[in-house]
C-alpha cells in the first residue's frame, strides 16, 4: 500500500504523524544518480527520512544516510570507489512564495527551506538530495598515482629517480667542445 502511494506522497502527513522511511524497506533505482556524468556506479545507499518538527513548530523532514560510488576522477579521468555521507533537514512551506522569503537566520548548517504545495514524489525529493551531495569535482582523494597503484609506488618512485639520473643535460657537451677546439 506504502509503494503505491510514494508518487504522490502527503510529506506533511507524513512530518505531523512523525513517520519513518528507510532504504531498509524501500528500494528506488535513482536513475538520475545512475545518469550523473561523474557516476560510473552506483554499489549501495543506505537512507532514512524521518518526519518531525522544527524548533520553530514547522514541518520538517529529515533525510540522512550513506552511499557508495564509483566515481570518474577529474584529475587522472579514472575510476575510484567513495563513500558519501549525506545529512539535511529540509523545512516545508506551502508555496514558493513563503520559501523564498523564508528568514533564512533561523536555519542550522545541516537545513534548507522547501516549497511543498501539496504532494510529491518521495524518490524525486529524495534523489535531489544524494545529487546534491556529490562533490564538484570527484577526485582521488590522495594523489591518483598512490591510489592506482598502492603496491607500486616505491617502484614508481624509484623509476622516476632513474630515469633522472640517465638525463644529462650536458650529455655530449665535452665533445663538442673538444670537436669544436679542433676544428678551429
Ligand atoms: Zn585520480
């Protein structure tokens, strides 16, 4: 009965009645999250929205949880694998109106205000949500070499140092000093 209704879900019901909903007994595919460019895969999401209050007697909902991914990294264009930990209260007003002129000082770090006329579509809200929280730029989070080849680095590092040893830059410069001494 749950499922049926979750398209055009009463989230105000659902914050006065102080309902639960989680990942734990509710699958959504989250295309969108599935499509986003930076997304290679998406392995798990666990969520939870709960519904509830705000200390000033508004509707809010909670939405929090964790996921992870394969992103692309935009340093080295390969693929990583990452957690992300996604935590918002989202406070409901009846029109776009009243949100856009919502007193925003009375916000914690973790809450946004939202238009809500009526009702939604839970899996939409709540995939904004996790978009949200993907970074800019998705990035190894150490140096890319490191974490493509966590075994290797000594030997990469030990290439590198070689390779500068075999270059010398005035290679060949005696030579042709002597060449040039003779031919004068
Ligand atoms: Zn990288």
């Amino acid at each position: 009965m749950l499922k049926a209704n979750l398209a055009t879900f009463d989230l105000w019901g659902f914050c006065k009645n102080k309902e639960v909903l989680s990942s734990s007994n509710l699958k959504f595919e989250f295309k969108r999250l599935q499509q986003d460019q930076s997304v290679s895969r998406v392995n798990w999401v666990n969520w939870q929205m709960s519904g509830g209050c705000s200390s000033y007697n508004e509707s809010l909902v909670n939405i929090c949880g964790t996921m992870s991914l394969n992103l692309i990294c935009t340093n080295c264009g390969s693929m990583y694998t990452t957690e992300i930990n996604f935590q918002r209260g989202l406070i409901l007003q009846p029109s776009e109106l009243l949100a856009e002129n919502y007193d925003e000082s009375k916000l914690t770090d973790f809450q946004d205000v939202v238009a809500c006329d009526s009702v939604v579509n839970i899996e939409c809200w709540l995939e904004d949500e996790l978009l949200l929280s993907l970074p800019m730029f998705p990035k190894h989070l150490a140096d890319c070499v490191s974490a493509l080849y966590p075994d290797k680095k000594e030997e990469l590092f030990l290439l590198g140092s070689s390779q500068n040893e075999s270059i010398k830059p005035f290679k060949g410069l005696d030579q042709l000093i002597k060449n040039n001494k003779s031919n004068t």
